[in-house]
C-alpha cells in the first residue's frame, strides 16, 4: 500500500486560512491579510515574518504574569503525566480542590465557594442561575428579573449578551432572555473628562436601580451585576460611590449584587479584586482570563457561603442541589496553571504591581499624551487605558483602526473599541517597557494628528461603540 502525503492547500487549490471562522474578526479582511502570532515570551509577541511586538493588551487582559511562564509550563506537564483528566460529575480529583481553596483564600469576606468553568461567558451563565436558584431555594422564585447595565460587555453566551449592553452583539440573535432591564452606563460626563483613576462624578447614575424596582418590583429582581470597570467597550471606570450606592441600594431591596471581575480581577488595577480597591463587596464575583494567566482555557464564580448553603439546602438529601456543570468544569490541567499562576503573584507580589508608584508611572505615561490634538479624552487605573480620539466625521472607527494598525507595523499590539485605544499590559512589565510602548504609540498619535491637519472640529464626547 502506498502512503501518499496529502495535496498541500496550494496544490488543492484551497486558502490555508479559510477553514478557520475566527471569533470577532472581520474574516474576509483579516484572510486577505493575515497578521499571524507565532510565539511569545514575557511582554512580548513574535510575529511570522520575524518581527518582535511589545503585547500592549496583554493577550485582551489575559496574560497579566507574562507569556509562557516557565512555572505554568512545568506545572502542566507534571499534571498531565499524573493525571490527565478525570470526569466532574460526581468524580473529584485533588487539584480542583486545592485550587477552590486556594481562590476561597484570596476572595473577600465569606466568597468562599467555588464553581468551575471553562470561559468568562460561561462564568456569567453560573453566576445568573446560582442568582436565580439562590431565589428559588430561599422561596423567593418570583425573583426572577435580572438587572444589567448598558455598554456592559460579559461575554458571548445567550445570558451573557442578554445581560450585557451591545447591540452589535445582540442583533443577529433573536433569543434572549426574559425578564432582563438594564441600567444607564456611566460614561460620558463632560465634569470626568482626563479623569485619573476614578472619576470624581456620577454615583448617581445608580439610582436608576430605584426607577427599575419602582416599575417591576424589588420582589421580581434576583440581581444585579456590573463590571467594577468596563474594559472590552472602552475603559469606562466606576465613578467614586456608585458601586456603594448600587450595593446600599440592593442590600435595602434583597437584591443579590453580581461583580464582574473577568478583566478586573488578579491585580489588573492593582488590587486582588476591583471590589477590595474600590472597598465593596458583592455577592459573587466572576473571573476567567487571568485566572490561570490564560495559559488554559478557564473561568469560576465565586459565591457566598451562605447562597452556596441555602440552594444546597433546598435540596433532599443525596440529591444532586445545582444542575449545573462542564463537562470540563475544574479540568486538572487548568487547575494545576492556576495554581501555579496564584504562586507566581505571590512571589512577585503582582496583585499590587499595577498600584502606588507602577500605576502612577503608568498614568504620567498616559496623561503625557494629552497634548495630541486628536486625543479627546484619556482615562486610567492600575494598568488600563483608554485614549478616546475624536473621530473621522464620515467614518467612526478609522483612527482606532489606523492606530491598531500602525502600532502593529511599529512593534505595539493594542486593541481599539471603535476610536478608543485601549492599552492593558502584562502586569510584569518595567519602567523601561512602559516607555516603549509609550514611544510607539505616540509617534503613531502625532503621525495621524499630522495627516489630518487642518484642526479637528471640537465634538461633543460620547460613546462611540
Ligand atoms: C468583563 C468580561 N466578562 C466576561 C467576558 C467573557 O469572557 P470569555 O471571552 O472568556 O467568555 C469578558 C471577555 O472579554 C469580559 O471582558
């Protein structure tokens, strides 16, 4: 029998690049030009013809301990020679275990149960049915309303579009959930503009909670949940009291308060948890991404005792409390990264990297590129920034696009949500780094700022995703 090597794509008259559908991407454009990732090291990114690129968003705020992190790497290949995979339901293995403790340790105030998943959307859908069982066990089934927030973004699945607040990710799909409201975003005061950190103005925003109780009920919501900061949109930072007026206002109504921590959470803006720096606690907390610094696919939901207790209760005994669960949920591989990756924040102390004087060698950096013309607004905290550039008046989106595209050409990875630059790197990165990246991205800035002379009219700021 003759073994012949399979046609390669040319000779099959085939794209090496079109079986793939990539997620978000503009497919046609992208496999006309295929800008390809070949391999990465500390804070930055090797692309296929050679070149070297500082990773500015750190993998979409992934990779906060740097790529390919030798102690993960070793962690992972001992795991996987002892202990492949070992089925979830009613099988447990010793890692998933010593990670839930492991988080439990480092949640705030009684967040100390645990539930695997494999992404953030899917730590979003647990988080809306541990909500909407919670309410059900403590006899409170009516409870069944769920509060969101516009231009929140929590991910992809049909409970995290449903309680998120983007329309583009929403129009192509006819199903959501019922029973969801949202709340007005906080974005866009004229009093916040050029804000460090938190902005000074909006805890007001919150009380549109009170207009949604006062038209459905407080007794018909289950939750609430909010990202302590929106990233994927734009950076849009939680002003000063209005997580404490959202938490004030849900205590009063018996309403549980969801944190979205996907990005925010392992010392992004540098702190464990957004909710320890901004000092409130919710209910249950979601986090993914850097959880095990991406290096596997993983995300959890972390709960209260108490709501963790009180479903369990509700259940006969030796009946199974929550009907819910991956397949790959606490997968021994992606616990044992995990772990590896909490080591290495408490080694390098990365939990607090992006705070004190990193972060205010971050934001000087930041603010310094105030007097570009085009920069209509700038915004920080811990390592998150926002550049908000006026933008084209015939073409939303081309200056966020010309900058991704120029910092590429010019060894700088960053994102663009419609013409807002978003930059979020690794959390190992140095002082040094911090000025190459700053580098770049100004002479791209100026470079734009020149090719559109004359001046720019003066637009009203607003949200442009
Ligand atoms: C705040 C937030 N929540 C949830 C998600 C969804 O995570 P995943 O893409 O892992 O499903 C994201 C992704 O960017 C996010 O930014």
């Amino acid at each position: 029998m003759s073994h012949q090597s399979p046609p390669s794509y040319e000779q099959a008259g085939k794209n090496q690049h079109d079986a793939y559908w990539m997620p978000f991407t503009p497919n046609r454009a992208f496999k006309a030009d295929p800008r390809m990732l070949v391999s990465a090291k500390g804070i930055y990114y090797t692309t296929s013809d050679g070149r070297k690129l500082i990773d500015g968003t750190a993998g979409h705020a992934s990779v906060n301990a740097g790529h390919c992190r030798p102690e993960i790497i070793t962690a992972i290949h001992e795991q996987v020679k002892t202990l492949d995979y070992a089925p979830a339901f009613r099988w447990g293995h010793p890692r998933a275990f010593e990670f839930a403790n492991r988080l439990a340790d480092i949640a705030p105030d009684n967040l100390n149960r645990v539930f695997f998943t494999n992404s953030g959307s899917e730590a979003i859908d647990t988080a809306l049915k541990v909500a909407l069982a919670y309410q059900q066990a403590r006899g409170q089934a009516q409870r069944n309303r769920l509060v969101g927030r516009a231009l929140a973004y929590h991910g992809v699945s049909f409970g995290a579009i449903s309680v998120s607040g983007l329309g583009d990710n929403r129009k192509q799909f006819s199903a959501l959930l019922p029973h969801v409201d949202h709340l007005p975003h906080t974005h866009g005061l004229a009093e916040n503009l050029f804000s460090h950190g938190q902005p000074q103005h909006g805890s007001h925003f919150a009380d549109a909670l009170e207009d949604i109780i006062h038209i459905h009920g407080a007794e018909t919501i289950a939750a609430v949940i909010v990202e302590p900061v929106t990233v994927a949109t734009g950076i849009f930072i939680a002003p000063e009291g209005y997580l404490q007026r959202l938490r004030e206002i849900c205590n009063r109504h018996d309403i549980l308060l969801i944190f979205d921590e996907v990005i925010t959470g392992f010392g992004r803006i540098g702190a464990r948890w957004a909710c320890e720096r901004f000092n409130v606690i919710p209910d249950i907390i979601t986090s993914a991404k850097a959880l095990t610094n991406s290096t596997l696919p993983m995300g959890a939901t972390i709960v209260r005792e108490e709501i963790y207790e009180t479903i369990n209760n509700s259940a006969q005994q030796h009946a199974i409390e929550f009907f819910h669960g991956y397949t790959t949920s606490g997968h021994p591989l992606a616990c044992a990264a995990g772990i590896a990756n909490l080591d290495i924040f408490a080694q390098e102390k990365l939990f607090t990297r992006a705070s004190g004087e990193m972060e205010k060698y971050f934001e000087d950096k930041v603010h310094g590129l105030r007097d570009i013309e085009l920069i209509r607004d700038l915004r920080n905290i811990g390592f998150l920034a926002a550049f908000d550039l006026t933008p084209q008046p015939d073409q939303v989106g081309k200056h966020g696009q010309y900058v991704v595209a120029e910092c590429f050409k010019r060894g700088l990875l960053l994102r663009a949500a419609g013409d807002i630059a978003v930059l979020s790197p690794p959390l190992t990165i140095t002082k040094a780094q911090i000025d190459d990246m700053f580098a770049i991205l100004r002479e791209v800035l100026q470079t734009l700022q020149m090719s559109i002379q004359p001046t720019l009219p003066n637009q009203e700021v607003g949200c442009l995703v």
